[in-house]
C-alpha cells in the first residue's frame, strides 16, 4: 500500500494541473528552434567536411547493388 500512495499522489498532482490549465499545455517552443538550427548546424559542417566521401560510399554501394563492381 506504501508503494501505490506516490503513485496515486502523482497521479493526483498531474490531474490537478491539467484541469488548471483547461488540458492547455505550453511547449518550449525556443528549445525546439535551437536544437532544430544546432541539428542542422552540425549536419551541414559534417557534410563540409565528409561530403565527398559519402559520397563515394554511396556510388560504391550502388554499383555493388547493381552488380556491376566485384
């Protein structure tokens, strides 16, 4: 019984703050815009610097799918 009491208290507190807001939620909009332009950062600095050998691994490959390169 001890260990379903916070359960049930949380659960209480989650409900409670829920019927505060009317179910409205606020995001962390800023949050979401710095890790989409830190992604996009990163992939275009990797793509700098590895871009042409991605790029050969991927004509590899197709060849290799094609069959045409043992």
């Amino acid at each position: 019984m001890n260990a379903v009491t916070p359960t049930l208290r949380t659960l209480a507190a989650r409900l409670h703050a829920r019927v505060a807001t009317r179910g409205r939620e606020r995001g962390d909009l800023v949050g979401w815009i710095l890790i989409t332009v830190m992604t996009a950062g990163l992939i275009a600095v990797l793509w700098a610097f590895l871009g042409p050998e991605l790029e050969q691994l991927l004509r590899q490959a197709i060849m290799r799918a094609r069959g045409s390169m043992p």
